[in-house]
C-alpha cells in the first residue's frame, strides 16, 4: 500500500477523533470560521448586555443558538471530509482490520468493537498476503535499523513491538530474525531469547542452538547431548568467550581473565580454580573434536548459562570476573 494511501487512512482516522472528542470551544477549520462566529456573537452580546438590559434574556438565547448552528455547520463540513477520505481509503485498504476499523469510523460505530470482531479474520488475510507483509516488515526494520536519530533503546523497544505483531500473525521466520536483531543491541535481553525459542519452535527447528553473547554459536561438529548435559567443541566455546584453550599431557586447559577450568577426556574428574569436580558426564574425543560439558565450562569462566525448552535454545552471556 503506498504512503500516500498510508496517509489518507490516518488522516481520515485522526480528523475523526478530533471532531468527536475536540471540546466546543476549541477552534479549528478553515481560517478559524467557528470562531469567528462565536467572537462575533459574543462581541454582540456583550454590547447589547451594556446598552439594552431589558433584551439580555432574548440575547442571550440568539447567541446560544448562533454559537449551536455555526458549531454544526463546520462540524458538518469536517465529517464529510472525513466520510469523503474514509471511502477514497477503502478503495485500496484490503487488511480486514484496518478495513473495519475505517468502517467503523464511516458508519459511526465503535472502532475498538469493529477491531475486535475483525481480528480473527487478520492471520487469514497474512497467509494470502504473506510475501507483502513480510516485505513491509523487511522495510521496517531495515529503517529502524538506519535511523541514526534513535538510541540502542529505542530501537530495541521499536523491533519488540514488531517482533510481538509478529507472532501475533505467526510469521515465525521473520520473527527470529527479527528478535535476532534484537540481541544484536541487547545480547542480555531475556525477553528476545524467549521469543526467539517461540519462533524456532514454531518452525519445528528443536536441534540444540546456541547463542553466545546474542549471536548464533557455528560449530563444526554438531552439539551433543548426553543424560540431560550438552557437550559442545572446546575450541569454538572458549574462542567465543575470549578465552586460550590449550593441550598438555592429555589434559584441556581454558583460560580466560584468571579463571581456569582444566579437564581430561574420558575422565569425570575435572578442575575450577584448582579445585576438584566430579562431572555427570565427562570430556570426549569425537570426530577430532574434544567435546566438552557447555555449562560447566561457561559457568567454571564466570558466563551465565540459560536454556529455553521449547526449541532446545541456550544462552551463553557474560564475561569470567577480574582475578
């Protein structure tokens, strides 16, 4: 739909409200005609009530009517506008929604219970008109994401709010990219990372994912998970989280700001600071990789772990403290 049929809607909508809710003495219209007319009967009223006391009453109630008829007249004059705008609008409206609510507004009913009925209607209407929603939505990000007048905070509240109208017509591919932008601002942002293992789950992706820092962790050999534990290769892990990961007499050591984790293949026994763990599943060698328990080395590097069933999500944040 094109800005120029974007802006009729609204207008016609915003002109709408402004003549139901605007309070009689506010002034609008062309060249302020009402009030003018309302000065104009005052002034006279005002005169008259200083040199023929005995036609106050009389007055007055000619005032009141004079005031009542140029109030609907330009009242009249505005609403036809609007009628006029509203069903230049519907020509090419095609939302089901938005079409009620213009409707609503033509017929002189109530938008919020035109909206309402209409809304179940909406997510049937996206699925045929699928490609031209997400392309709109592809524009609005790409804007937000350009608009150097906006901070980190807005920007991330402005994509929440698209992200939300998303799963509310389950356009769950966009969705994720979308709450992955998201992260991209605010790699801490627990509400993205529940959104985004909605979205993964509505398109059936369940195979363990895993997200370092807001960004989608690449592994050469996929994670494993074993008794409830995801193992993970170390290389990748410890690079992610800046740490140096290196191999002496059959032993893995990660190092990061002071914070060491030490570990051994096949073994149960492993180290955090030079203290003794005893693991539910240990190390291993696989495919060249050595496999290693993703929770207990993050957390062992002072990280914060979080895992979102619904899609097998995981969430690795944070940084090993200053030793």
């Amino acid at each position: 739909m094109g800005k120029t049929v974007v802006f009729k809607v609204l207008l016609a909508m915003l002109m709408a409200v402004f003549v139901l809710f605007a309070p009689a003495g506010v002034s609008y219209g062309a060249g302020g005609q009402v009030a003018a007319n309302q000065n104009s009967a005052r002034e006279q009223h005002q005169h008259l009530g200083q040199g023929q006391p005995q036609h106050e009453e009389r007055e007055r109630h000619r005032y009141r009517e004079e005031e009542k008829m140029a109030w609907g007249e330009e009242k009249k004059s505005v609403w036809e506008k609007v009628y006029r705008g509203v069903e230049n609008a519907l020509l090419h409206v095609k939302n089901p929604v938005a079409r009620a609510a213009l409707e609503a507004i033509r017929d002189g009913r109530s938008v919020a219970e035109a909206v309402y009925e209409a809304k179940p209607l909406l997510k049937e209407w996206v699925r045929e008109n699928a490609a031209e929603v997400q392309e709109v939505v592809g524009l609005l990000v790409e804007e937000l994401k350009a608009d150097e007048t906006l901070d980190k905070h807005a920007k991330v509240t402005l994509l929440k709010e698209v992200g939300g109208l998303l799963r509310e017509l389950e356009i769950s591919h966009r969705a994720r990219s979308l709450w992955e932008e998201v992260l991209t601002l605010d790699p801490n942002d627990e509400e993205a990372y529940r959104e985004l293992d909605k979205a993964f789950a509505k398109m059936g992706n369940l195979a363990v994912k895993i997200f370092l820092r807001g960004k989608p962790l690449a592994f050469d050999v996929p994670p494993q998970v074993e008794n409830g534990r995801t193992l993970v290769p170390v290389r990748a892990l410890a690079e992610g989280l800046g740490a140096r990961v290196s191999y002496e007499n059959g032993l893995v050591t990660i190092a990061h700001r002071g914070a060491t984790v030490v570990l051994k293949p096949g073994s149960s026994e492993a180290w955090v600071g030079g203290r003794l763990v005893v693991l539910e599943v240990p190390a291993r060698v696989e495919n060249g990789r050595t496999l290693v328990p993703l929770r207990f080395v993050s957390e062992g590097l002072g990280a914060k772990v979080n895992y979102y069933q619904e899609s097998n999500l995981i969430a690795v944040s944070g940084d090993a403290p200053e030793m």
